[in-house]
C-alpha cells in the first residue's frame, strides 16, 4: 500500500469518524440550582464621614489676607503660598525663607512637579515654572484659544483644565520641554453645563472636582491617565 493509499485511508476513517459524533445522542440532566435564601444579607453601605475634630491641633498659624484667592503647593520640603502679589516659600516650620522678586496678580492654581523639581504656577494664559533655590521664573504662553483654571503634575505629563462649561483636560509632556500632546473633551471630560475647578495626579490617576453650573452639585471622578477612562465617580 502506497504513502497515497494510507493517507486516503486515514482520510476516510476521519470523515466516519465525525459522521458517527454528528449521530452520536446524548442524554444530559440538569438540576436547579438551589439557594439558601437566608444565607444571603442586604445592607446598605455607609461610607464614614471626615470630621475636622478628627485633626490633631494646629501647631502653627498664618493669617490669611482679605480677599482674593490664596494657593498653596507643597512638596517634601518647602510650602508655596500666594497671598496678595507676592510669592512665600516656606519651610517647615512655616518660616518664611524667600519671597519672589515679582508681583502675581492673578495666580488661578500651584502644583508641585518632582520630575522637574520645580513648582509650576498657573494664571489664564501663561504657566511659569519656578525654581524653589533661586526663585527664578520661566514662563511659558499658553494658546490665546484657552483659558485655563487648574492644573496638577504626574511623573511624565502636565494636565491643565480649561475655563468656563464643558471643561477640557490639557495634556503637556514636562521632559525634555513642556509641550502640548493632548486634549481630552467634553463628554469625557465633564458635561457641557459642568467645570472642572480642581485636579490632583496620583498613581497614573487623575482625579477632577467637577461642579454642575445650573443645579450647583458638586462631583468627583477619577480617570486611568493612559487613556481617561472611569473608574470612580462619587
């Protein structure tokens, strides 16, 4: 018997083969299946709440100024504090150890990058990058098209959110320059009666404080940095 002539036999006990599971039966038996009813509890969760009693006291003070917004960034070891036009870098101990050589009017957000090691301030249209042992300030124009409200570092990208409903995520690479990468819109964003009025990075998350302009409700919603996705809303 040639190699031809076993392979068509082997072919052929193939094709018997399936035609015998095509007629093949089968006797299945299925039972349902049974709940303890009692084992099974709903309850409702409650989450506990923050409690400003919770808080050891202070142990130290700094009087805030009237009027206008004051920010503060921090990092391992300084505090940034804007108050009136100037800029406070403190220790600590919340000594005063430097203050800026310029006047701030309008300072809308401060971030703390440690990829730069730098603290990155933020008005409508310009970001300014400052360097907390000289105090030197580099500025950087932000497009005339956007005006922007908050901004907040991961390791490799600067996020800043724009002005006004419908708010927009603003991506910016930090290394080698920063440099505008990305924009993420409204609906991902927020809708388009919402603001987002503040933003914190955290473990390749970014999570935004979003207001409703109409009903005035206030939300939070965390999103996977790599590609915004929800994964939080509270």
């Amino acid at each position: 018997m040639t190699d031809i002539d076993l392979l068509q036999r082997a072919i052929h006990e193939t094709e018997h083969d399936i035609d015998n599971i095509q007629y093949t039966r089968f006797d299945i038996i299925s039972r349902s299946l049974s709940i303890d009813h009692s084992l099974i509890q709903i309850e409702e969760l409650h989450l506990p709440q923050f409690k400003l009693s919770s808080l050891v006291p202070p142990y130290k003070t700094i009087d805030r100024m009237n009027g206008g917004r004051q920010h503060i960034a921090i990092n391992e070891q300084f505090c940034l504090i804007h108050q009136g036009l100037d800029l406070y870098l403190m220790d600590q101990n919340l000594t005063v150890i430097k203050k800026s050589q310029e006047n701030f009017d309008h300072v809308y957000d401060m971030c703390w990058s440690p990829t730069l090691a730098r603290f990155i301030l933020l008005d409508r249209r310009t970001i300014f990058i400052l360097d907390p042992n000289t105090m030197l300030i580099q500025r950087i124009p932000i497009d005339q098209d956007r005006r922007c409200w908050s901004c907040t570092c991961s390791d490799t990208s600067l996020f800043l959110s724009t002005l006004f409903c419908g708010s927009s995520i603003l991506q910016h690479s930090l290394l080698p320059s920063i440099q505008f990468e990305k924009e993420w819109k409204s609906p991902e964003t927020c809708t388009r009666r919402q603001m987002i009025i503040g933003t914190v990075c955290r473990n390749e998350t970014i999570a935004m404080i979003i207001v409703d302009l109409v009903g005035k409700e206030k939300t939070n919603r965390i999103k996977i940095i790599k590609n915004f996705r929800t994964i939080m809303v509270t």
